[in-house]
C-alpha cells in the first residue's frame, strides 16, 4: 500500500468569466464516491439556474476511482479536461465541480477544454495541497503520577494527541508515524512498564511540515 499521497488542504471556491460565460470551480476533499455524489447533487439544488454542473473525481491511493461528467457539454470538452487537471496535480480524495452560466457566445470545443482546465486548474490551486501519511493509532493507560511525564514526552516527540480520558487512570488516544512495536517500547521505557499500550488501527494523518 502507497503509504502517502497529496490531497487538497481545504475546500475552496474560484470564478472566472470567459467571453460572457461565468465558470464557478469548486474543489471538495472527499472520502468516497457517496461523499463525491451529495456535493454534486447540493451544488445542483443551489444553482438550479446553471446551464452546466461537469465535475470530476478522483478517490484511492494510485487514483483507483476517476469519474467524470460533461452534464450536457459536447463529449470530451468538460469533465475530462477537469479529470486531467486533477491527476496532473497529484491530488486524490478530490472532486471539482465546474459550474458554467452561459453568457451567450459559443466558445468551441477548444475554448471550452479550456476554460474548464482553466477553472480546475485555479480551484485547485486556490485550495492547497497537504500531504497524507499512513499513521498508526493507537491508545495508552497510565496511572495519574506518570501522566505528566508521558505528556511531555508525547508533545516533545510530535505523537499527536488524540483525546484523553481521566477516569480511574488516564487514557490517551495518540497518532504516530513511528512503527507502533518501537513507539510502544519507549513508551514503557519512559513509564518504567506502567502502562497499557494497544495498537488500534492505521489511518491517513496530515502531518504539519517540521521547520
């Protein structure tokens, strides 16, 4: 498994105006094809009046998922430019939306592709990228005198600290990239072996880039 890849840091919003035509990009971080589905449909219901909503997205580590649509544009000059866009960007888990008001002048099959590159291409960079890395989650007990030394070395380390529970020891959800059977030795290192340590499962985090 690719253990990490790019997505777009945010959702984000652009327009341009081609010749009369008003193109609206839209870029959404998405989780599945059902996420991708309910923007589409909300950005349907919003702008009724839109002579076109063409989209495409893409979902899975190597871009396993690529979906497009012209949604009424001639065959190949809307959500394939946009699909290109996408893939040429390296993002993935992402959905843009190119809505298009018509302004009254035909712009061809060449200044379509693009104006519709153009509105993807500018959403996505409006939005950022951030990367993704496969990251071990997992979960961490220890009584109330070691808790602050356990805190302390999480923060120092970078082990994103996911939740805590005070109850009758302090439970802690954390993240880390470090291969969970080193993390958990230190982690009893550091508590002299008063903990619990479990692995609980592998998810993608966002790491914040170290200066």
């Amino acid at each position: 498994m690719t253990k990490n890849f790019f997505t777009i840091a945010k959702q984000d919003e652009i327009e341009i105006i081609i010749n009369r035509s008003r193109f609206i990009g839209r870029a959404f971080p998405i989780l599945d094809e059902e996420d991708a589905l309910l923007h589409i449909e909300e950005i349907n219901e919003k702008y009724p009046d839109a002579t076109h909503h063409c989209y495409a997205y893409v979902l899975g580590r190597g871009s396993t998922v690529q979906r497009f649509d012209d949604d009424g544009e001639p065959g190949g000059t809307a959500g394939m430019p946009i699909l290109q866009v996408i893939l040429q960007q390296g993002v993935e888990d992402v959905l843009v939306v190119v809505t298009r008001y018509f302004g009254g002048i035909k712009l061809g099959a060449g200044g379509l592709v693009r104006a519709y590159s153009k509105s993807a291409a500018e959403v996505i960079q409006k939005s950022g990228k951030k990367e993704m890395a496969l990251s071990n989650r997992g979960s961490i007990s220890v009584d109330y005198g070691l808790w602050g030394t356990l805190e302390y070395f999480l923060r120092q380390n970078g082990i994103a600290i996911l939740d805590i529970d005070y109850q009758e020891n302090v439970s802690v959800k954390v993240m880390t990239q470090m291969e969970w059977d080193n993390f958990s030795n230190m982690i009893t290192e550091v508590t002299n072996g008063k903990c619990e340590c479990k692995f609980l499962d592998q998810v993608y985090h966002s790491w914040p880039k170290s200066e």
